[in-house]
C-alpha cells in the first residue's frame, strides 16, 4: 500500500537555485505522473526543484500511487519537491501566479501537465538560456499522432537567431505573429529532420509564443510583469502563457530552441470556460499606456 506522501514546505523549498519547474495540475493524475516521469530521467542539472500545485476538483492528481512514487524519485535524485493546492480557482493566470511566488530560483520552468520531456531536455534549455542571455526560450510539443501529417507550407515560418535574440513588439496580424504556425502538429519534427543536426548541436529561432514548456529568466519575468495581469481577466479565460511571454519579448527577447524535447500526451484539455483569450486584454492595456516602451519587430539576427 502507497504510504503517505510529505508535501514539503515553503520555507524549505525557496532556496537559491538555479533552476525550477513549476507545474499547474488539474484533474490529471495520469498525465501528472508521466510529467513527472520526464523530469525523473533528467540529468545535467543537479538538484533543480519542482513545484506542483493542484487544482483538482477530487483528491489531488499527486496522491496517485503512480505520480507518488514519481515524487519519491525526483527526491530521492536530490530534487526537492513542493506539493500544493491552490483552492479556489481563479483563473489559470493567478494559478500561474502562485507557482511563481514559490519559487527563488534563477530560472524557471512553466511545463504543462500533459508533456514529458525526453532526457536531456533541461540540460539543453538552461544551457541556450544561459548563452543566449534572453528573457525564455522554449521548446514547442510535439503531436506524434501527426508524425505522418507533413505540412511544408508550415515550414517557411522557422527563421534562426544567428544571435542573441533582440527585443520584438509581436501583435496579431502581422508576419511575426504567424510563426505559431509551425508549433502545430508534428511541423517542428518535420522542420528537425530536414536540418540533420548533429548530437548535442542546438539552434535558437524566433518565435511569438510557446505552448507548454518555457524556460523564464525569472527576474526578467518579474520584470515584465510575471503574471500579475490575472487580477485584470476574467476566470474563465485561457492565453495567460501567451501574454506572459509577448510581455517578456518586448522587453528581453525570446527564441525557441530545437530540437524541442517536449512531446504532448494529446489528452482532453481540462479547461473547458475559456471565454476570454487574456493575451488581448494584456496587449489592449500595453497598447493604451503611455510611456510603455514599444520595440519594433526586429527582421535581422
């Protein structure tokens, strides 16, 4: 029989470190445990930290025997791990906020409950982060029930940064914004076979946003604003992950990084109110606010 599980605490949990994934959960246990299967097998990044907070509506997705016991190899690896639930909902914006105020960490990991990063994955992020000296870099998730579906028309959108990633003011309608196009579906993969990198050989490209595994600068996330927006949208609202990195673009630049590590487990979405894209409220209050520096798309690299 599964033992209970320790939560940890705050008070131990917000060390210096160099690194912490901050993972939102919700009604998901199964998911919950192949999320965190992924950053079991990570390595190249001694003792990063994990913060799970759970919004499930029944017993919370980490007292699953499965995902317990991935708790109890994350820390018995030498990764300390919080458990939280953050009751009542408000919103996926302030559920991301919460995660954020646990964490002290030089760089942290927004990851999804439903993808598992192949080993190496971390080790990689931190490392384009860390020479790259931008405000995230990210790794899209793949769709591999799409690995048959080649869509070229998708490809003409992947441009690398031949350097450090420079600031872009991104909005809807224009070129930049279309670049989301190639994190659909298997396009990435498409897009990694063709290049033939070779092992351990990564490239920077520039991107809008990035669903489900981004890697912030946290002080340059909290410089951007974090996710203190939440208390300006609606609760049933999606798009907070958007806002939050077009924020952090037009002050410290962003790139995706490929090949990407993240594969998403296609499972139904357990947001289901999503009435409100909170990405064009941000935008709309940006836009409306003298004295908010705006930075031009920047076509060079």
């Amino acid at each position: 029989m599964n033992r209970p599980l320790a939560a940890g605490t705050d008070r131990d949990f917000r060390t210096d470190r160099l690194l912490d994934v901050l993972v939102p959960t919700r009604d998901r246990p199964t998911e919950l445990a192949v999320t965190l299967a992924g950053l079991a097998a990570q390595e190249g990044v001694p003792g990063f930290g994990v913060v799970v907070s759970d919004q499930s509506d029944g017993e919370p997705g980490y007292a699953h025997p499965a995902a317990a016991t991935m708790v109890r190899a994350l820390r018995h690896r030498g990764h300390p791990v919080l458990l939280t639930r953050r009751l009542p909902r408000r919103g996926l914006a302030e559920h991301r906020a919460a995660l954020l105020t646990a964490s002290a960490a030089r760089y942290v990991l927004c990851l999804d409950d439903d993808v598992w990063l192949e080993p190496g994955t971390l080790r990689r992020l931190v490392t384009a982060i860390s020479e790259l000296d931008c405000g995230f870099v990210g790794n899209a998730v793949h769709g591999l029930s799409y690995l048959d579906d080649v869509r070229p028309q998708t490809h003409r959108h992947y441009q690398e940064w031949t350097g450090r990633p420079l600031p872009e003011r991104i909005r809807p309608g224009t070129p930049e914004w279309d670049r989301a196009q190639i994190h659909s579906a298997a396009n990435l993969l498409h897009v990694t076979e063709a290049l033939a990198l070779s092992p351990g050989e990564w490239r920077a490209y520039k991107v809008s946003w990035i669903g489900g595994c981004v890697l912030f600068d946290r002080a340059k996330l909290l410089d951007s604003g974090g996710f203190d927006f939440w208390h300006r949208v609606p609760e049933q609202h999606q798009g907070e992950d958007v806002a939050a990195q077009l924020t952090v673009l037009a002050r410290h630049g962003g790139a995706g990084v490929l090949p990407s590590g993240a594969y998403h487990l296609e499972s139904p979405t357990t947001v289901t109110e999503r009435d409100v894209e909170a990405w064009e409220i941000v935008l709309a209050d940006h836009d409306a606010t003298p004295g908010v520096p705006h930075h031009p798309p920047h076509d060079g690299g």
